[in-house]
C-alpha cells in the first residue's frame, strides 16, 4: 500500500476547519501534520487563524467599521480570484490574515 500524497498549501487551506474542529480523519490528520511541520508559510498561516479566531470570537457585527468590513470583503474577493501580485499562496495568505487583525488592532 502506497503513502498518500502529500498535502498541498491549497488542501490545507481547504481543511483547515475541519482541522480546528477535530474532524480530520486519522490519514488527512497525519498528511495536515506532516505538511505543516515543514512549510513555514502555512505555519504563519495556522498561527494567524488561530489569532483570527480568537479575536472575532469576541467581535460583534457593529464593532467592525463599514471601510474596514469593505477592505476585508475586497481583500476577501482578490485572495478568492487568485490575484496575488506576484506573491506566493502562502505569501497571500499570510498578508491577507495580517490585514484582518490590523483592523482589528486599530479599534
């Protein structure tokens, strides 16, 4: 029997709910585990959802400025479309993160 594949930024990007909620079977667990101890970038990527995630667990919809909500949604939609100016996914990703909780910071 052959190893799975292993996993791509994208597919981990892609599991990544399923990640923080528990519900990788035990193969994707091992793949989601394997790849992030060696990819730096999706290591930044984790650190900063999980960041995410704790501070919008404490936000309420009126606390988020209109601009910054249309920032974020155009910010949303340019990752979405794979417009990237040129940087990684990983790259993207990161800085994408990085623009939520700058927001958010400013508050």
């Amino acid at each position: 029997m052959t190893a799975p594949p292993a996993l791509t930024c994208r597919e981990l990007v892609e599991l990544v709910t399923e990640y923080f909620e528990g519900a990788l079977s035990g193969t994707e667990q091992a793949r989601f585990d394997e790849h992030i101890s060696a990819c730096p970038g999706c290591q930044r990527y984790l650190l900063q959802m999980r960041a995410t995630i704790a501070a919008a667990g404490r936000l309420q919809e009126d606390d988020v400025l209109p601009e910054a909500q249309a920032e974020l949604l155009a910010a949303f939609r340019d990752w979405r479309s794979g417009r990237t100016n040129g940087a990684t996914q990983g790259e993207h990703r990161v800085a994408f993160l990085e623009r939520i909780l700058g927001r958010f910071r400013r508050r």
